[in-house]
C-alpha cells in the first residue's frame, strides 16, 4: 500500500506555455529556410544554460561535526566555535572598558665571550612588572570604535638585573636596585612603559619597554676606574594575538630575540619579538635564539 498523499507536498505541474513561447513553437513548426533553425539552436542553448545554472543558496554554517580549530576569514565564531563569513567578531566587548590590568614577565641570561676581540658581555635579567592600565587613546572609523590603547608610564615590580661589557679597551657593569624610571612626556629616551592596543577585530598587541636604576662602574685600560648612579635599558617586550571569545588576553610563549631596530631591520609586521643588546648581537648576529615571555591583561575591576 502506498503512503497516503500529502496535502502540503507539491505536485509536479507541466509548465504553462506564455503567448510567446507559443508563437515561437509555432514558427518553428510552419517556418522555412535556416531562421528557424537557428532560433531552435538558440533556445537549446537557453535551456541548457538554465538547467546547468549552479543553485544559489545562504551562507552555510558549518555543522557541529566539523574541525573546530577551522577558521574562516572574519567574522564571529557560531555554536561550533567556528568563525561565520560576515558576521561581526566576539570577544566579550574588548572595546568597551575605560581601563585594564596588565602583567608581563621575562627572564633570560647571557654570558658570550668572544677570543678574537678580547670581548665579553653578559647579564642574569628577571622581569616581572604589572600596571594599571588606563583609557589613553580611542579611535573611531565610520563611527565606531575601531582601537583603543591603554597604557600606564610607571609599571612596577620586580627588577632584578645585572650586566657588563668589555674588550681589551674597558670594562663596565651595571647593578639594578629594582625601580624603573617612569616616562615622562616630551621624553624621547630612558623612561618607561606597559601598554596594550585593542581592535575590534579581537586583535591585541602589547608593549613593554623600561630603564631599571641602579649603579655602574666603568674601567678603562690604562686603569682609570669611574662609577655613579644611572639607568640602563631592560629588554623591550613586544607581542601580538588574539583575543579569546570571552575577552582575555593572556598567555606565554617563546619571543624571538631581535636586535634595535636602530641598528638592524625591523622585525616583521605581527613578530612578538625579545628587543636584546647590541652588544649581543655584534656577538651572535641575527641568530640570538628565543626568550620566554609571560603575559595577563585583563579589564579593571
């Protein structure tokens, strides 16, 4: 026994011939000479074209069975974890906080002695500041917030730093007492700074970059020996990444160490990179290996 039919289901029905379609046919049928095959040839093609037109259709959203690290090109994560094309990207409202928390945290050592120049450097540096971090610049594009920096010029912490240099010239060494000198507006070196940029495209790149205080002593061959107060340039963090859904920004890993770019080539847009000492990298060159860098910012309370 068949299935009973369904009332709602539809029915194939034949196509209802337009005034024109039948005039057409009946040209064809009745006519003479090569104009109405080439007409017939023409509607072929018509109908082929119709028939092998690909079905349009919406956006699909992929199905739960899917590779949940795939991502598509912009747009927000759907219910899989995947990212929609076109919909606007989730990161628990990043832009929406007049002020942060930020933490950074690094540690490496050094000690590279050279025999055909008689030179040597090194230095044991542990880092660990954090700062509160508020509004400082807010950028629009067509009307919504597109960026927002928050930054703070005296972070704090633990600074725990030593360091000396020298060669068949001079020596001269350097011992943290653990403050940061803090940046100052209109100064163009020797201060300090955290900050962290937000886009709205949950994008994140953080910044830190300090002079720990301390003393420092100076010798030269001919044994004249200086030594005073100062300040002397910690490495300079730079990192970049994304957002997760709910908005944190956070996480750890290895930062290519990379010379000033003062006196070498910029690191690649989007390279978290470890800024190290030149004279390290007149020792090693470019290959200077990776630093461990640890990272937390998260809205203020």
């Amino acid at each position: 026994m068949s299935a009973p039919d369904d009332p709602h289901a539809r029915k194939p029905q034949r196509p209802e011939r337009t005034p024109a379609l039948a005039a057409l046919c009946a040209w064809l049928a009745h006519g003479r000479g090569r104009w109405p095959l080439l007409a017939l040839a023409v509607l072929f093609a018509l109908v082929a074209m119709a028939l092998l037109a690909p079905e349009r259709s919406g956006p699909t959203i992929p199905s739960a069975g899917g590779d949940g690290n795939a991502v598509r090109k912009g747009g927000a994560p759907d219910a899989t974890g995947e990212r929609v094309a076109g919909a606007a990207p989730v990161c628990g409202g990043l832009l929406e906080h007049s002020a942060w928390t930020g933490r950074i945290a690094f540690a490496n050592t050094r000690d590279i002695r050279t025999r055909r120049l008689d030179s040597y450097v090194t230095y044991d540096q542990r880092v660990d500041v954090s700062a509160s971090l508020p509004e400082h610049t807010r950028r629009q594009h067509r009307g919504r917030d597109a960026s927002v920096r928050y930054a703070n010029p005296a972070p704090g912490g633990t600074i725990d730093f030593t360091y000396a240099e020298g060669d068949d010239v001079g020596h001269q060494s350097f011992k943290a007492d653990g403050g940061l000198r803090p940046h100052e507006e209109g100064m163009p070196e020797g201060g300090s700074m955290l900050s962290i940029t937000l886009k709205s495209d949950c994008s994140y790149a953080f910044h830190f970059y300090g002079h720990a205080t301390g003393s420092w002593t100076e010798s030269s061959r001919s044994g004249e020996r200086d030594a005073g107060k100062g300040t002397l340039r910690l490495l300079a963090v730079s990192g970049y990444g994304t957002a997760g859904a709910d908005g944190t920004v956070r996480g750890s890993g290895d930062f290519q160490a990379w010379p000033d770019p003062l006196v070498g080539k910029h690191a690649p847009d989007g390279t978290s990179t470890v800024i190290e000492y030149d004279a390290v990298h007149r020792a090693l060159g470019n290959d200077m290996g990776t630093i461990h860098v640890e990272w937390d910012f998260r809205p203020a309370p």
